[in-house]
C-alpha cells in the first residue's frame, strides 16, 4: 500500500504561519522554519503584553492622579483613602482624565473630599 500524506493540509498549515509572518524582516517572512519561530516568539510577546499594557496604563493613572493631587496639597495616597471614606466611586481611569483635560472639575473633587 502506497505511503498517504496529508499535504493539503500540511500546506495549509505553513501557508497559515507564512500569512501570520507577512512584514517581517529578511528570512523571518518567507523560510518556514524561521517564520514559524519569529511567529511562535510573536505570539509569545502578544499575549504577555496583553496583560502588561493593563499595569502599564494603570501606572500612568496613578502618576497623573498623583500631580493632579499635589497641586491640591494632598498626596494619591491622602486623596484615594478620602475618595473612598466620602464614597465616592471614580475610577483611576476617570480620575486620571479629569485630572489632565479637566482640571477644573478635579479641583472641585479634591474641594468636596477635603
């Protein structure tokens, strides 16, 4: 009996890593072994970054939160407890965007908090 491979298939398969591979650099976009590396390694990068990108921009919250604050004469710290005492429920997100394009009603939280 003949030897039977599934070469539909296993074309298929690299043409899908060689697509994913589209605008690489020199060899990474065209030879399948290196495509399949940099494309796995990709991958890779994609979803611990997916993650990273959520503490990244929470950190950029915070620092802006933070100037915001202190030109009120509180610290992130002294005005997040008080948010918190005064029940007030803004996230970091909201905060951190009324602190750098609408100073004037952050002003007015930081009034009403202290």
């Amino acid at each position: 009996m003949p030897r039977s491979v599934n070469s539909v298939a296993s074309r298929q398969r690299r043409k899908k890593i060689l697509k994913q591979a589209k605008g690489y650099f020199g060899r990474r976009k065209n030879v399948w072994t290196v495509a399949k590396n940099a494309v796995e390694k990709g991958l890779t990068y994609a979803y611990r970054d997916r993650k990273n990108k959520k503490r990244t921009f929470r950190a950029l919250w915070i620092t802006r939160i933070n100037a915001g604050a202190r030109l009120h004469g509180l610290s992130y710290s002294e005005l997040m407890g008080k948010l918190k005492s005064n029940n007030i429920d803004l996230n970091r997100k909201v905060l951190a965007d009324m602190a750098m394009n609408n100073p004037d009603a952050f002003a007015e939280i930081v009034n009403k908090v202290k």
